[in-house]
C-alpha cells in the first residue's frame, strides 16, 4: 500500500502554526503575485542572518509585504468589531453635570466657563 502521506502527523508545523493563519497569509502572498516558488526555504533559527541568506531563508521585502497584508487588514476589523461591539453592549455614556466635573462641588466646567451668563446662575444657586 505504500507510505502514508503525513504532512498532518504532530510535528512542529502542525501542533504550533495555526492553519486558518497560514490559508490567510498565503492569500496574501497570492494576491501579491506571489507562487509556491516564490517562497523561501523555513528559517534556521540555529544559523545567524547572513548565513540564513545564505541558505534562501530570508523572504523578500515584497513577498513580507504581501503576507502581511491580509493579517493587518483582519486585525483592524477585529478592533473595529470589538469597539462596536462595546458600544452597543455598553449603551451610551450619561451625560456629565456641568458643576462636579474635574474638580469637585463649585467648580465650573468648560461650559460655564464659555458661557459666563450661566457661571453666574451656578453661583447663585450655589450661595442659595
């Protein structure tokens, strides 16, 4: 019957690199123009820069960036829902009193201090 094909057996590839990740990179790749040739070799976390360059195992700028790409875009709609989500769950914030805000009872906020006629008015009331 032959070998069984095992590029999905454990081994560090599959156990630690999360494959939805991995289809979405290579989507960006994709989108850039990049093929499976275009790719590097795996990185030699045992060798330095220079000899990794040397060995093929240092991407290119554009095929970084390309890869990049989709991920950046996922992660900025991610906080976008996340804010929204937020939002709407939380309901809206009441609104702050004009006296009290910042500094404590008799303190006039920016507001007051805007319109003098209604700093007067909160002075009154408060020697009322």
């Amino acid at each position: 019957m032959g070998r069984p094909y095992t590029a999905w057996a454990e081994n560090y590839w599959t156990l630690t690199q999360p494959p939805i990740a991995r289809y979405i990179i290579a989507m960006g790749g994709l989108g850039g123009g990049y093929r499976v040739g275009d790719l590097n070799a795996p990185w030699q976390f045992d060798l330095d820069e220079d000899e990794n360059i040397v060995f093929g195992t240092m991407p290119s700028p554009g095929l970084l960036w390309w890869s990049r790409l989709p991920m950046t875009l996922l992660a900025v709609a991610s906080g976008l829902f996340l804010f929204l989500f937020v939002r709407d769950s939380a309901g809206r914030a009441p609104p702050a009193r004009s006296v009290d805000v910042g500094g404590g009872a008799g303190t006039p906020s920016r507001a007051a201090r805007q319109h003098p006629e209604s700093l007067q008015a909160q002075i009154a009331e408060l020697h009322v």
